[in-house]
C-alpha cells in the first residue's frame, strides 16, 4: 500500500519500517548490581521506608511503595517514601541501567518480609497457632479464623517488644562478565520490545512527520501497567529525538553551538505520532525478579530506531541510487538523502 501511494505522489513520500530490540538489563560493573532499604512500621500502622533509588519522575516511588504495601497486606496509601539520604541507607549505587525497581523493590521486600516475620512469630504464639496460618491481606493479619487490623497487630507487636524496623540488602545473583575477555554473565535477564513505525517526508524540504507507531514490550508481569506505558511511550519518543532532530555542531574553534533548547532540538509534545497504540507482553520474567517484572527504563529508547528506518525507507522511494541517510536525520539530512537517492 504504500508502495502504492509513494508511485502515485510526486512530493510526499512514505515510508514504513519494524525494529526490534533485546536490552540487557544490569550493571556492566558487577559490584553496582545491589541496593539496601530501612524500613520502619508505626504503631498506627504507617509504613516508612527509605531505599537507595532516586525519584525522577519515572514511577520508583510509587512502584516500591506498593511492593510494601502488598507485603503487609495495606493499601499503598500507608506507605511513605522519604528521599534518597545516605545517612540512612549508605553506599548506594546511582538509578542508573533501567534496575531501580529490580534492586531496590527487592531491598524494601526483605526489610518488609524481616518485620512481617517477626510479627507472625508473636501472634502465633499468641494464638497457639502454626506460622503457616498467619497472613497479611485487605488491611488484616489473618491468625486462623480470627482477623486482627494491621495497625492493631502493630501495637500488640510493639507491646510484645518486637522491632519494628529492619534494613534489607540485595544484589542481583548469578551475574559475572568479562569484557576483556567477552565471556561470562553481564546481563541478569533481557527486556524485549518491537516498534512499528510509519512516517511521511516532504521531498522539496526535508521535513518530515511520524503518522503512526505500534509498540509491544515485555515488561514481564508489570508492577504497574500505567507507568510502564508511560516509560514506553516517553522513551520512544526521546529515542525518535535522538535519531532525528538532536544535532550535534560545533564551530570552526571548537565550541559546542547546540549547547541550549534554542539550538539542541528535543522533540516536543507535537512531534509525537498522531497515531499512539502501546501494548505491554503480559508474562512473567524467567528471572527471580521483584514480582516477576521487568525494567522500563533504557530499552523503549532504542525502539525509536524504527523511525529512522521507516525515513530510510521513505528516502529510498525518492530514487535509485542509495540515499545513505545519516543520523541524525535531520530535516537537512533528509534532503541531502533524497538528493543521493537522486543521483
């Protein structure tokens, strides 16, 4: 179709292009794939936590507040994170290669399952019940039949004089790689993802616009879907930026002229698709991750490949000859394609 439609259009040509992309998920540097988190539990049965991830607008927060929650059987409502101190939890490693969730959703866990733990130990004892009969869920600590509230097992475990704080430790087991000698495990597991991408140039200026884009990623069971289509969907379109509009020049002294909005071109909200369709591979992650789920960071970036591509196409329709369009396809690159493709 439109091969179709470029033969019938003597200006503006079309073209359509579906990128895959693996991404390795870890540190590189094996000594950075751990996290630590303090965990504390009140006796009105709030919940505060601090771990070694930084917030930036990416959903951490939020994601590991519900891990807390679901270990203590609470809304996320009771859970409060504090910034990122390292008077509190020290030796961090930055919120860096896509494992904030990984690392520290894990670290928060086994503080949490520490203190839950210890609560089970004394209202079994309690109730002359097995351990196995206590369980955390809808605001309760269920002891055999009987419902207790949370908050009213927290006082009970404060009154018994159990603690109410833990700090938990994880790193990411079964990684080891050499670089030097290219073998080994660097990677703890691979994100998956797939872009569909159809665009349109404008042959007499090189401009051009992204029509429409699929995606389907694997964030395997995801903690929660609406901030993974949200990454998606954002790195998408910075990947797109980095392919297209984000040039680098310097002058003939040296200095860096792309050095502000003004001049270094990030894509705006405009240059999304007009056509916006995001679904996530709904299954569980092979690896023992936080809940079986996958990190959403870095890999939607390198779906925005499938754009270049679809312009490489759309360039390639323009004539013979190879365009060999460059990247960053800037509007100027693009026209000096369509001129190659010319011959």
């Amino acid at each position: 179709a439109i091969a179709d439609w470029n033969a019938a259009q003597p200006v503006l040509k079309r073209g359509i292009a579906l990128t895959p992309v693996k991404f390795g998920i870890s540190f590189t540097l094996t000594h950075l794939n751990q996290a630590g988190a303090l965990v504390h539990v009140y006796q009105d049965g709030s919940i505060h936590i601090n771990h070694g991830g930084t917030e930036m607008g990416q959903g951490l927060f939020q994601k590991v507040a519900q891990v807390a929650a679901d270990r203590f059987g609470v809304a996320p409502e009771m859970v409060r994170i504090t910034a990122t101190d390292t008077a509190k939890v020290p030796n961090t490693s930055a919120t860096a290669a896509s494992s904030g969730s990984d690392l520290n959703g894990m670290a928060v866990k086994a503080a949490c399952d520490t203190i839950r733990d210890r609560m089970a130990a004394l209202l079994a004892e309690e109730h002359q019940a097995d351990l196995a009969e206590v369980r955390f869920a809808a605001g309760h600590v269920h002891v055999g039949a009987e419902a207790i509230p949370f908050a009213e097992a927290v006082q009970r475990a404060y009154l018994g004089r159990v603690s109410l704080s833990a700090t938990g430790v994880y790193k990411t087991p079964d990684i080891e790689g050499d670089r030097i000698a290219g073998r080994g495990r660097p990677f703890f597991y691979f994100a998956q993802g797939v872009a569909c991408s159809e665009v349109v140039i404008d042959t007499l200026t090189g401009e051009n616009r992204i029509l429409r884009t699929d995606i389907l990623h694997d964030c395997g069971a995801s903690l929660n879907p609406a901030l993974d289509i949200g990454q998606i969907e954002g790195g998408f379109v910075q990947g797109a930026g980095w392919l297209t509009t984000e040039e680098l020049v310097w002058d003939g002294a040296g200095r860096l002229r792309t050095h502000a909005p003004s001049t270094y071109k990030i894509p705006a909200c405009s240059d999304r698709p007009d056509v916006f369709n995001v679904a996530l591979w709904d299954a569980p992650n092979p690896a023992d991750t936080i809940y079986r789920s996958k990190a959403v960071g870095e890999p939607p970036l390198m779906l925005g490949v499938a754009v270049f591509s679809a312009l490489a196409e759309a360039v390639a329709a323009c004539g013979p000859d190879y365009p060999d369009l460059q990247a960053p396809a800037t509007a100027e690159a693009v026209l000096a394609a369509i001129g190659r493709a010319r011959g």
